[in-house]
C-alpha cells in the first residue's frame, strides 16, 4: 500500500470521529489509535490480560469497544506515566461515537507502515494548532541528523524534543548506517508535558527507550539534564520567547542573554550540554545573526572560544506556523585542524521546492547538497560564490560578529531563470524575506546608535 493510500484511510478515520467530536479530541483520539496499532500488533497468544493485542481490539463490537480501547491505552502506556496523569482524555461513550469510532479502528487495521502514518498524524495535525509547535517539518529533521551524523554509541540529547522528531531521526539514521543492531542513547526535556507524552508514544511506537524526564520540566529554569555530558545535541527552540527574570540567575559562560528574549539563553544551554567532542545542531530565527547588544556579545564569545562551526540560512516557509526565515547553527567541541578559527557560511535560501499557500519544502536533493557541503569542510573544500565561504575570525570581528549568511558567500554570478510563474513569486518572495532581514539589522544598529548618543 502506498503511503498516498495510507494518508487517504488517516484522513477517512478522522473524517468518521469528526462528528461527534471537536477537532483537537479527535485528532488526539485518531494518535492514540495508530499507537495502539503500532504497539499491540502482536500475534494474540503473545496479548495478556494486561496488554490485549490488537487483533483483539479489531474483533470487538460497537458497545465493548470504548470500554476495550481505555483499557488496551492504559496497559500499554502504564510504563509512562507523568505526574499520574493519563496519556489520553477519556475515549467518549456515546452511543452516535461508538459504530463511527468502530469504523475509524477498521480503517486503520487496513494501513500499512503504521509508524510513517502516526508520524504523518504528528505532522499533519500539528499544522491546525495555533501557538507553538511541537513538531519540527520532517525535511528539517532529516537535514539537521545528516549534518551531524550520529555514531552507534552515542547519547544524543534535544532539550526542547517536542514530539521526539529529532530523537527518532537519530536512531533511524544509525540502524540505517550501522545495522538494525546499532543503538545510541536518547534523552529529551520539554516544557510542555502533553508534548513528552507523545514524544514517549512516539518513540515508543519505534520500539525505542528515552529518558524524558519526570513531572515538570523546564530546560531553561529546572535544567535537570548534566553539563559536558552529550555527544549529539539538536533543538529546535521556541523562538524569540520571553521568559521570566529567574531565568537570568543562572550562570551564562558567554554573557546575560537579553531579557526580553531567549534566544541566546538556549544558544548557551545547547552548547554547555556538549562533551569536549560533542556537537550540536539548532535552528534560531534569522534575527539572532544579526541582532545588537547583549546578542552581538554572545556571538563574539561563541566565534572567539571557537565553539561556531557553521550557520546555514533557510529558504523561507519551512514552518507551519510561521513565516520567520531561520537559520541552523552548527557547534563543535572538536573542529578539525584546518578548520580552526573559521565559521562556514551557507546561504540556502534559494533551495526547496513550494508546498502549497506559502511553504517551502526541502527535497533530498536540497538536504544531501547542503549536509555534503558542511560534510567536505576542512578535506576537498572550495569557496562557491552564492552558495558557502568558510570565514575566518578576523573577517567575522571585522563585521562586528554578524553572522548572516548571505554577508559572507556574496550573490551568484547568474540567477538561475524560473520557468513557471509560481516559481517567479517564490523567488521573489525569497527576496523580499531577504531585505526583511536586512531592514531588521539595520534597524537594531540604528537604535543602539541612538542609545548611545
């Protein structure tokens, strides 16, 4: 069954639960049912009377199946449980509810690849939530695990794991490499419990283990996660968050972040999490490469120290919820000789493909050609006009520790021509992003100027 007819029977599901329920119940109920599907497939003599197999719960009839789905949710998700509260809302028992849910079971007994359609679920419905994100776009992840490769062994951490995207990715990036024998080790932190929960069934529905953390967690103010301790690092942080003034008691290595944004806050927490060869992968709003003040500070101290490898600026479009433009920042404990005392720049604006009202999508294409680029630094590497330059330390103080991409490669010798209209307007709409940027910059210098006077 292709994934196109999987995503037709997701849709059908929902579709029989929308009835009865809002949209977000709904939704949450279809989540716990491919999880199920994903779980308590198993041959039925392998079920208990603890955890039923999911043979078990297609056979029921419209009257016992709420009552059998409660159950089989409770057994398999007894082993996560945070602060006792259940990983679902109670399943509704109604008597318009029961033949629609019994329907919507049927159809997703008849999908295949049930992981790739909880993950489909997870991204689908995350597109619907106003405030907040919990999942990062798949293309995002991908890119972000190549660009760092993890290693069988490793411990890989994502303070702000949302869903567990990042953690996921990193496991199915080594078992890919290594062998389905291959194994690193996963632990997450988020703020928002609800979010951990899915996270666990996430993870869980992979056949993989992550420590997630207990009761509340907050990464920036509770940060129960040990320093110097990861290999691997990825976060995909709520952007420019305003957070209370406690956080600023913590010691900051590079300098106080701004208090009216977070920013550089997770900037430094990401990199305080790094082993003395780790590395760590984020994605931060344009604006943090270029923002004045307390955030120019923190830039110098990360480019002096060392610790910057690389900044690669997105095309625009790439999050559901947004139209921010954004950047993923490399860190390394461990540059490579020839690579000390240089930041690589890579201006990826133009790449990626539309995906409708205002998305950009990358392609693999799009992700192998800038993970390649990052990966041939400091081996066969050559400046490409347009496209990356590896800066040195002296060239990047002489900009006042601006680290916006485009700066640094410089524009392409010739505009590629597109050949649609739709093309056109993406292009320009790139563009126009682009000055967006540069007005905020220019902006943020003019207003220190006037501080000053």
């Amino acid at each position: 069954m292709e994934t196109s007819e999987n995503s037709q029977l997701m849709w059908k599901a929902l579709e029989q639960l929308r009835g009865p329920l809002d949209a977000q119940d709904a939704e949450q109920l279809l989540l716990a049912v491919i999880f199920l599907r994903c779980v308590a497939d198993v041959p039925d003599g392998a079920a208990t009377a603890d955890a039923p197999s999911w043979r078990w719960l297609v056979d029921q009839d419209s009257y016992g199946l709420t009552d059998s789905l409660e159950w089989a949710l409770d057994a398999w998700t007894r082993p996560y449980r945070d602060g006792g509260r259940r990983l679902t809302k109670s399943i509704p028992d109604h008597h318009v509810a029961r033949p629609l849910l019994r329907e919507a079971v049927r159809l997703i007994d008849r999908a295949e690849r049930p992981v790739e359609l909880y993950e489909e679920c997870l991204e689908r419905f995350s597109h619907t939530k106003s405030g907040g994100n919990y999942f990062t776009p798949r293309p995002l992840v991908r890119l972000l695990v190549d660009l760092l490769e993890p290693r069988p062994g490793e411990w890989v951490f994502d303070p702000a794991c949302g869903s567990g995207g990042f953690l996921a990715e990193a496991a199915r990036h080594v078992r890919e490499r290594h062998g389905r024998q291959a194994a690193v080790e996963l632990s997450g932190r988020d703020i928002n419990p609800r979010a951990r929960q899915i996270a666990w069934m996430n993870l869980t529905a992979r056949g993989l283990e992550a420590d997630l953390g207990e009761g509340p967690v907050d990464s920036l103010r509770f940060d129960d996660a040990p320093r110097d301790t990861f290999d691997v690092v990825f976060a995909n942080p709520p952007f420019n968050l305003k957070h209370s003034d406690d956080l600023w008691q913590r010691h900051w290595r590079y300098g106080e972040p701004p208090r009216n944004n977070a920013n550089f806050a997770w900037v430094q927490h990401v990199v305080s999490k790094l082993t003395d060869r780790g590395r760590a992968a984020m994605l931060l709003p344009d604006g943090a490469t270029f923002t004045a003040g307390a955030a120019r500070q923190i830039r110098r101290g990360l480019v002096m120290d060392d610790v910057l490898s690389a900044v690669v600026a997105l095309p625009p479009g790439l999050f559901p919820h947004t139209g921010i433009s954004a950047s993923i920042w490399i860190f390394s404990r461990e540059k490579p000789s020839e690579c000390r005392g240089q930041v690589l720049f890579i201006d990826a604006r133009g790449q990626g493909s539309s995906a409708g009202r205002g998305r950009r999508s990358l392609s693999e294409g799009d992700i192998e050609r800038i993970a390649s680029t990052y990966r041939s630094w400091g081996g066969a590497f050559e400046d490409r006009v347009g496209w990356c330059r590896s800066a040195s330390m002296e060239e990047i103080a002489e900009k006042e520790f601006n680290l916006y991409a485009a700066g640094y490669v410089g524009a392409a010798a010739v505009a590629p021509v597109p050949e649609r209209a739709d093309e056109r307007v993406a292009e320009l709409t790139r563009e126009l992003y682009g000055h967006f940027a540069e007005a905020a910059r220019l902006e943020d210098e003019l207003r220190d100027i006037l501080e000053e006077m």
